[in-house]
C-alpha cells in the first residue's frame, strides 16, 4: 500500500513540476538572450561591434591613440543619430605595438569578439599579416594609413585603404628630388619595416627614371627600429658628399636621424614620407627639423569637406588635428555607411557595398578600384618651417 501511495503522489505533482520546468526554461532562455545577439532574418539584437587597431602604446602610440579617436568621433555621431539598424555601434580597441606578429593575434582577438568590420591596421607590416585573418573569415577591413603596395596586390576583396601606395608617393618624392631640388648624389635610409623599406626601395626605383642624368643613388642602408644613436652611419653619409638622404621610416627615428645629423656636421636636408609628417617630428627634432621635406596628401585645412570633423576634433580633444585621425574617420564612416545601406551586418554584403561606394567625406569625394585602393591619391610634398608643416609643391600645379 505504501508504495503504491507514492505512485499515486508522484503522478498528481507531475504537471506542477512540468509547469515550472517549463518557467525555469524561459527565464534562462531570456536571459541567455540578452548575453548572446542572436540574428532572426534582418531582426538583430545587441551592439554592432567594429575594431580598430594600430600601436596603441609603445614608441608609436602617439599615431595609434590619433586613429583611435579619428574612428570615435565616428561612432559616436551614428551612435547620436540612433546607431544603425536600432542598435547602438561599439568600438573594440586592438594594440599592434606595430609588431606583425601582435597584429596577426590581434585579428584573431576581433574575429573572435565578432566585429563586423576593421577600421586599421596603421603600419604596413602590421595591416599586410592581420589581412589575412580578416580575409579568412570573410570580414571587412580599411585602413586609414598602410601604404605599402603589397597590401591590396593579394587579390583580398576585403581589403580596402583610403590613402594612397608607396610608389605613387615614392614617385612624387623623386620627381620632386631631381626636377626641383636638383640633388646631384642621394643617399637612401630606412627602417627595415615592411613600410619603411618599401617606400625607400620605391622612392630609390623612381629616382632610378633619371639615371644618365646627373643623379646618383650613392648608398642604400637599414636602420634598426628603435634604435636611438644613429650618428655613425650619418657620419658616413657625410665621408660620400652627399646632397639629400631619403629615410624610409616612422617619426620617432626621423626626428633623431635629421637631429643627429646637425651634431655630426650633416649639413643636408632630409626627405621623408607620410610616417614622420606628426607634430611628434618636430618636438623630437627640434630645430633641426627645419627644411625636411615630407610626402604627404594636400592641406587638410583647406579642403572644404573637412570643417566640421576638424572643429569637432578640437572641441573633443583640445588639439590640433594629428595627421592620421581624419584618415581613420573616414574609414569608419566607409564601413558604418555601407552596413546602415544594406541593413545588415553581413560581411559580404557591407564589402560588396564598400566596392560600390561613392563616397563624400572630410577627405573630399573617395571611390575604390578593383584593388581596393581609392581611384585619386594627390601627393604633395611639405617643407618643417618655423615649427610646422607647410604645402611646398604640388606636382599638378
């Protein structure tokens, strides 16, 4: 009797205990729900999560922290219209320390996250390796900064910059080096980084065109990154008479190079790419950063499209512009545009819409080729004078 009581206890509870199992499942599910976005057609809940990387400490950290804050002001404007698709955008931060290796597990880190999109990398050798996870699994990326060549000749459809390639600044600097400056024997420093050699071995390549005509390429030597005495091999570009050195690098070795050279006696200018135009050149040169010649893009100042984000950058940050932020807004402002037009956060569909893009920025009107690179890139050279950089020649003037 005692055991067939039980039965009968056990039975007449069942459908209560069913009733809140049932409760029980739907609590955890709810909460499970608000842990995990979860996509039901174009319904998707959640944060819409996009990267952005570069040396964000370190002896770089000045450029990273500048793209960063380029890509913020970005977000932060969509977010103030409401975000997209009624979601609300977060940024996710990613420190290269310009090591290609740290670059490479960095892309994995924001693969993982699940961020839609990469505005970044900033140094070529950081952007080239990192391409390749973001191509593996299908994700956007636009950097504002990386000029090497090699970055969009891999035939990676998700692979988009908004400056231009080493060998159209290496050209310019050339150009410039033979036609103005009439420098007769030219020597060629560099970094031994993917960006840094590669413009000088561009830069060298182009001066090549004048050969048989008064110039001579007289020295082609590294540097070590990080290195902070470089007065032996100055001494030696002294010993082979030179006119001008070309230096292939980033401005923390640029501002020491064109210092070090006045303390041995190097009484030449330098010349430089788009890596060492930063007002950081100036604090670490000093006056001896007076004469440098720089390739960069045209006067931001001046372009007309450019007013607001640079009152804006000002107002936020209390500072002047840094060369590189108004790159970085523009790349988010690319990607965010393409995921708001398609209404969506698949990745193939924001990287066929970016392909198509015509686009009206700060930086004035940007469209992209097959490989990703824009269709103008209007490199300039600029002169240090008095403390800050100034236009000096438009080669299409």
């Amino acid at each position: 009797m005692a055991q067939t009581s039980l039965f009968l206890v056990q039975k007449k509870r069942r459908p209560t205990c069913i009733f809140l199992s049932l409760i029980l499942l739907i609590v955890i599910g709810a909460g499970c729900e608000k842990k995990n976005p979860s996509t039901e057609g174009e319904k998707v809940v959640g944060e819409i999560l996009v990267g952005v990387a570069g040396p964000m400490t370190g002896d770089q950290s000045k450029i990273g922290g500048d793209v960063e804050r380029g890509a913020r002001i970005a977000v932060e404007e969509w977010n103030a219209r409401g975000g997209i698709m009624g979601r609300m955008i977060r940024l996710e931060v990613g420190d290269d320390r310009h090591d290609p290796k740290e670059a490479v597990s960095v892309a994995n880190k924001m693969v993982n996250l699940g961020i839609v999109g990469m505005v970044g990398h900033f140094n070529s050798s950081a952007s080239i390796p990192a391409s390749s996870v973001y191509h593996d699994a299908g994700i956007p990326m636009i950097t504002p900064a990386s000029t090497n060549p090699r970055l969009t000749e891999q035939g990676f459809k998700n692979v988009f910059r908004v400056v231009g390639r080493d060998d159209q600044q290496g050209k310019v600097a050339a150009d410039f080096t033979f036609t103005q400056l009439k420098a007769k024997r030219v020597a060629v420093l560099h970094d031994k980084t993917t960006y840094g050699q590669g413009l000088a071995d561009e830069f060298r390549k182009s001066l090549a065109r004048f050969e048989g005509q008064g110039i001579e390429v007289v020295s082609f030597d590294g540097l070590t990154q990080g290195d902070k005495d470089f007065r032996g091999i100055l001494t030696s570009l002294k010993e082979k008479n030179i006119d001008l050195y070309f230096f292939g690098g980033i401005f923390p070795e640029g501002g020491l190079l064109v210092k070090q050279a006045k303390e041995v006696g190097l009484n030449v200018p330098m010349m430089s790419g788009d890596g060492v135009i930063d007002p950081k050149f100036i604090e670490i040169a000093g006056e001896a950063a007076e004469g440098t010649y720089l390739t960069f893009m045209p006067d931001i100042e001046q372009l007309p499209n450019a007013a607001h984000f640079l009152k804006k950058y000002k107002e936020k940050f209390g500072e002047e512009l840094a060369p590189y932020a108004i790159y970085a807004y523009d790349a988010a402002n690319i990607l965010l545009k393409a995921i708001s037009e398609g209404n969506s956060t698949d990745s193939a569909k924001i990287i066929e819409l970016m392909r198509k893009m015509k686009y009206d920025g700060a930086l004035g009107h940007l469209e992209f080729d097959e490989k990703g690179d824009v269709t103008e890139s209007p490199y300039i050279v600029w002169i240090t004078r008095n403390g800050r950089f100034e236009a000096f020649w438009n080669p299409a003037e």
